[in-house]
C-alpha cells in the first residue's frame, strides 16, 4: 500500500500554482515583470483590448495576491469594494454592458508616481480610459496601487480608485509635464 503525504501533495500543489502564476504573469518580452511599476503597466497592458478579443483574464489575476481588494469608484458618491475575482466579474459585465467587445477598449498611463521601500511599493497612476470611435472623449481616473514583493515577484495587494472631477482635481503630482504657463508682466 502506498501512503500518500499529504502536506507534501499541498506543497507540489502550491509550489505548482505558484509556478502557473509566475508563467501567467510574464510580460510579452517572456519574462516576468521586475518591479512594481512594471507590474502595474501589465495590468493596463491586459485591460486595454482589440475589437473582437477580451482579457486574459487569468493573467490579470496572476499579477494580484488571492486576497487583493480593489475599490473603485462606482458613482459620484459611492465606491465599491471588490475581491479580484470581483474585479474580474464587474470588468466582464462593463464589456457586456457596453458593448465594447466589438470597438475594443484602452487604459493608457498618463502619468505615473512610485516609491518602493524594502518589500513594499506604492504607486499612483494617472491614466485615461477610452472605447475607440466612441464619440465620448477619454475619461481620466486615479489609481493608488499598494504592492508586495513575495517569492513569486512583485504582487498587486490593493487598489483604491479616484476620478476626478471639477471640485476634486487631478492631483499637481500626477498632472503631466506641459507648456510652462506664460509668465505675468509686471
């Protein structure tokens, strides 16, 4: 009779998980993202889609740990506060909602902001979502993404999102670079 250990088969279970995530998170150039900032450009990276494709949702999930909180937010007064399975499902819905499976849809970095202390990061993100030929111009928000680097690299913890508006605007350090304003004559 063989006996089976089980603590062992949790180990081979985990250590294969674990070996799926990094594999899953690996960027286009094949290797896994190094740094928080690159982890977070992933993520928009996989958010941001064709016409006719989606997600992969898998992916998404691989660069976050199983217990993340994502709070985005859902009206002018409100936030929602999801798992990243959550996420996933409410990211799925919007593609159904509005119809964005066929034009495509885009989040691109604006501007980005990190600090990285030992095992822990923090990055602010300003960035702009857009649906290609929508008439609708691109809406920007804010994301604060809290990271911790495990053994398997670099992890999304949190995510707390922010839009701006007329009475709360884009924070001074995260407007882009631009023209200098014109100097006052005196």
């Amino acid at each position: 009779m063989v006996r089976i250990d089980r603590r062992a088969v949790g180990l081979l279970a985990l250590g294969l998980t674990l070996a799926v995530a990094r594999a899953a998170a690996q960027t286009e150039s094949g290797t896994p993202p190094e740094t928080p900032e690159e982890v977070v450009d992933r993520l928009y990276e996989l958010v941001t889609f064709e016409a006719g494709l989606t997600p992969d949702w898998a992916e998404v999930r691989a660069l976050f740990l199983d217990q993340a909180v994502i709070v985005l937010r859902t009206s002018r007064d409100a936030s929602t506060v999801l798992s990243v399975d959550g996420f996933v499902a409410d990211f799925q819905a919007f593609i159904e909602r509005a119809d964005v499976k066929e034009s495509g849809f885009a989040e691109t970095v604006v501007t980005m902001r990190s600090m990285v202390f030992g095992d822990i990061a923090h990055v602010l993100v300003l960035y702009e979502a857009s649906i290609p030929g929508s008439s609708r111009g691109p809406q920007q928000g804010v994301d604060s993404f809290q990271l911790i680097r495990t053994e398997g690299g670099w992890r999304v913890a949190s995510v707390v999102n922010e839009v701006p508006t007329d009475a709360r605007p884009v924070p001074q350090e995260l407007r882009p670079p631009g023209p200098a304003p014109p100097e006052e004559e005196p």
